[in-house]
C-alpha cells in the first residue's frame, strides 16, 4: 500500500483502486452543509469534516439509503425532512468528483471517506492517492462565480476568483412552503365569491396549508380591503373582516398542531418588531437569517408576549407570506380548543 492511501485499511493496492473506480463510475452521494443551505432555491455546498489524525474531509456515499443512515446515526440536521445531501453523476460538468477533488484540494481538504460507517464498504483516502490513480489536473478548476461576485472584483484591481466549492442541488428538494401562480390565482377568487353562510366559507378554506392561508390573508389585507374601502363600501368591508376573522381562527388552530418558533436576537432577547413578534411554522429557513430560531409552544409564546408587552403576531414560513394576528385571538382560540 502506497503512503499517499495509508489510510485505507485491509485493503491491497489493487483492490482499493478498484473500490475506488466502482465508486467513482457510478451514483454518489456527497454530504452538505446544513448552515449553508439555501432552503429556498434548494441548493448547498460539501460539508467539510474534521476526522482525527486526519485532518479536513468530505463525506461521499454509493447510495442514498446509506447517506441517510450516516446523517441519522451522526444527528445532522434534517432541515423539515430534507436530508442535506446531493446526487453526483457520472459526467457531470460544472461538479464532477475531479473538480470537487481540485477544489478541495486548494482549500486544504485532502482527504475523502467513502461510506463512512458502513461495515463493509467503507473506504478513505487521499486526494492525493485519487489524483495519481485517476490523473486528475487539479490545477484546472471550473467554478460557479455568483453576480454579487462579479460586481466585487469588478470594483477591485488585479481581483482574484474565490475559490469555494461549487452550489450542489439538494436531493430530493421540494418547498412545501411555495404557492405559484396558478394556485394563487385559484386563492386570490375564494373572498370574491358569495358564501350564504360562514359554514359554507369556513369549508372552503378549512383544508388550505398554512402557507396559502398566509398568502389568502395578505391578498384581504393588502388588495380587497383597500379596495373596498377606497369605494366607500362598508358592507364589503364588514364581510372581508369577518373572513379573515375565520381564517385567523383556522391558522391558530393549525399552528396548535406543528411545531412552532420565534425569533430571538445576538442576545437571546425576544424580537419585538412594531409591537409585533414573530411566529413560525418551521425552522427550514433558520440558517439563511440574522436570527436564532427557538422552538415555543403557543402558550409559552404568549406568555413571552405578556412579558415583552407585545400585543400581535406575525405568522409566517420566516421568507414566506404573513398573516397578522393577536395574542387575544390565539388566546380565544387556544381556550376553545381546550374544552373540546
């Protein structure tokens, strides 16, 4: 066994080189980081490890049942069931393993471990070893520059490209959280029909997610409020207050059954925005803020409320859309779900 792969275990040359092609010639999996992740638009970057007598790694798998079990058996974090992991085919451009190997390699990351944890086909091994085996170039590097780069080096003379890895789409990503178009023009008509009784307006938003009761709430709020009022129409507005009334009720009794959290500030004090104090639906988006997410029940929440004198709430996904609503209100609601 050559030094440059001492640290591949029980195996002859000849058989690490060919572990290492199987690999390498098929599916891989590659961990990344939770604290980069844009949970938006679904992308990250590797995460780089720190393995004794080792130094900086990165975490690749043959399959994805075997990275989830790394993720599980290792408490990574699971952003709202996403696995913070993506897939790498064989020839794949803009991430190939050979440009993931020279950019690693230029940040000072020289070691790479194959199904780490797995009893039977684990491996780990330099990048310097998978240079000479593959004939990697690591002096050619292809990177993704961002505009917001771009307009940095512009500004700067003889400016270099940063060299960081490469945004990875997220496995198997989906944002339960988005509306698009179609579906909120399907939204936008429900306050514009005729409903003979509450009941009837009560079922036809009673199975709308969260999100697009938020998104229902800005469009009463923010358009057919405004409008109203700007005719002069009182009974409209009466009705369009009455619907979002209903509305807040089924978020409220929608939130009592999710996790839920708010938002905290540098020094761990309670965020208090115009009287106003945030309430969130899910931790996805924790990461890609200014402040720290602490998870709160309903009733802890508006204990918080009293102490911070804050009076109302703002209900959303953290980028998502915002429903508006008072502690009476969560109050009222709370104490008629609780003598049900």
């Amino acid at each position: 066994m050559s030094d440059d792969n001492k640290n591949v275990k029980g195996l002859s040359e000849e058989m690490a080189i060919n572990v290492v092609k199987e690999f390498v010639g098929n599916n891989m999996y590659v961990l990344l980081s939770t604290v980069k992740a844009n949970m938006i638009k679904g992308f990250s970057f590797p995460y780089v490890g720190e393995l004794e007598g080792v130094g900086k790694a990165l975490y690749f798998f043959s399959t994805y049942e075997y990275a989830k079990e790394f993720v599980e058996e290792n408490d990574f974090e699971i952003l709202d069931g996403i696995y913070p992991l993506a897939k790498l085919e064989p020839g794949e451009k803009m991430n190939s393993f050979e440009t993931i190997c020279a950019i690693a390699a230029h940040l000072g990351i020289m070691y790479i471990d194959f199904n780490p944890g797995h009893p039977n086909i684990a491996l780990g091994t330099t990048i310097p070893w998978l240079q000479k085996i593959f004939n990697y170039d690591l002096s050619k590097i292809t990177l993704i520059v961002s505009n917001k780069v771009k307009e940095e080096m512009e500004k700067k003379e003889d400016s270099k490209i940063p060299i960081d890895f490469n945004p990875m789409p997220i496995f198997k990503f989906k944002d339960p959280y988005f509306i698009d178009k179609e579906r909120k023009d399907e939204l936008d008509v429900i306050p514009l029909k005729e409903y003979e009784d509450v009941k009837l307006y009560f079922d036809a938003i009673k199975d709308l997610s969260i999100s697009e009761l938020c998104y229902l709430s800005e469009v009463i709020k923010k358009t057919y409020l405004p409008r109203a009022s700007a005719e002069g129409n009182k009974e409209r507005m009466d009705i369009l207050m009455a619907m979002y009334s209903v509305l807040d009720g089924i978020v409220i009794q929608k939130l009592n059954m999710v996790k839920t959290y708010t938002l905290l500030d540098n020094d761990e004090m309670f965020i208090n925005h115009n009287q106003a104090a945030y309430l969130l639906y899910t931790d996805r988006f924790q990461y890609m803020g200014e402040y720290r997410y602490k998870e709160i029940s309903l009733d802890g929440f508006l204990r918080q409320m009293e102490v911070n004198d804050v009076s109302y709430a703002i209900i959303t996904s953290g980028p998502g859309h915002m429903h508006l609503t008072s502690s009476a209100a969560i109050r009222q609601t709370l104490d008629k779900l609780s003598k049900r």
